[in-house]
C-alpha cells in the first residue's frame, strides 16, 4: 500500500505537501514543485507560509493553526480568496484541501492545493456579466415610457417602473381614489388577466359616493371617466 501511496503522490496532478505540526514541508510532489516554481526537492524543509503571500500569511497561519488544533478534512480557499505565492513572487489564487495523515504514529498535514485563476477570472466575467445584464434591465425601467410590471412565479409584485407610478400618481385624484387605493386596483386586474390570459385593456371605473366603482353613467349625465389608458403588454 506504501509503494501505491507512493505512485499516486508522484503522479497526482494537483499539488501535493505533506507538513508537520511545525508547519515544515516534509514532502512535495512534482505537481507542488511545479506548480510553486521549485525545483525538485527545494521544498522539503521549507513552512508552508512560504507559499502564502507576505501580506496574507497572518490569516493563513490563524487558520491553519485552527486546523492543527481540531484537525479534520476542510477546504481553504473558497471562502477565503486565498492566495499563493510562487517562488519568483507571482500570486496566484488556489483552493486548498487539509486532511490529517497518520504516519509511522506521528501526525502530520495532508495539503492538496490547486491553481484557480481561471476559475476565479471566469466568475469574474460571469458576475460582470450579470451586473451589466442588471443595469441594461434597470435602464429599460428608467426610460421606457410604458408602465411595466415584472411579477414573481408565485404573482407576486417584484418590479414595477416609473412610468406605472406616474400613471397611478395622474388618474388617482381623476377617479376620486387615494394613490394606494388605485394602484391596488390596477394590480388586481393586472393578475385578473394576466391569469386567463386575457391581453385586452384594463379600465377602472371612478369611485362614487359610497366608495364603490361604478361602471355606469355618472349623476351629471355623462359617461363616466375611464381609469387609464390600456395597460401596454407586460414583461
């Protein structure tokens, strides 16, 4: 099983250490000495805040003392943005796996490190991506002179744009309603429609005396206001 051991260490792709409860490199693999920029053998002996940046090695060494302490298999580096320093100075960013490993009854730190700047710049791209994606969404809702209302999968209100508060904001005093009260009303026969499917115009009707709608001529004999014009499509 040693010799396998042995195979697998040497053969492994990613960056392999083993390191004491010093801190002290015992053994590397060629992924390591590749991937750090050593030689071969020139990190045996070496601690492993080596491989940290200067500017990042207190962080690293609390947690990695943390794990020496409770030493259980946990993963660096996603969490932490987590650097490694090659030995010419060049940082790269790395996930790190720790895992304890029991030799010859002595205890030491099983290191598999991995190189993720690709990764990182990908996600990078990926938030970037989003957050103009989000503002080209928010510049739509800003200028488009059509209300638009954007609902959850549940019918719930998640967005709505300027121009449906303007219109709310102009036909509430029109129709003898408060702005909450009109708005609310739209909003139900928004979801009235948007449920049957029906993509006909929207019309409220002015509230009389008693506080209700009416959809009837009005007491000065001519036919009552409509509540706005049609809604446009929604998105």
């Amino acid at each position: 099983s040693e010799t396998r051991f042995r195979g697998l260490f040497q053969s492994a792709p990613d960056a392999i250490l083993i390191v004491d409860r010093q801190r002290t490199i015992t053994l590397a693999n060629p992924a390591a000495e590749t991937l750090f920029g050593y030689g071969s053998g020139e990190l045996k002996g070496r601690i492993i805040e080596d491989l940290v940046p200067v500017s990042a090695r207190p962080r690293h060494a609390a947690h990695y003392e943390g794990y020496v302490q409770h030493p259980k298999a946990r993963t660096m580096g996603s969490g932490m943005d987590l650097k490694g320093c090659r030995k010419d100075g060049t940082e790269f960013s790395v996930d790190v796996i720790l895992a304890p490993l029991e030799l010859n009854g002595e205890l030491f730190t099983l290191c598999i490190a991995r190189d993720i700047t690709e990764r990182k710049r990908t996600e990078e791209a990926l938030h970037k991506s989003h957050a103009d994606y989000r503002r080209i969404i928010e510049d739509i809702f800003k200028s488009v002179p059509e209300a638009l209302l954007v609902f959850t999968r549940n019918l719930n209100l998640f967005k709505d744009n300027k121009a449906f508060e303007d219109l709310v904001r102009t036909y509430a005093p029109k129709l003898n309603y408060t702005e909450p009260e009109l708005r609310e009303l739209l909003l139900q026969e928004i979801l009235a429609k948007v449920r049957s499917g029906d993509a006909g115009e929207i019309r409220i009707p002015p509230k009389n005396r008693d506080g209700q709608g009416t959809r009837g001529p009005d007491h000065s004999g001519e036919g009552a206001e409509p509540a706005a014009p049609p809604i446009p499509g929604l998105s």
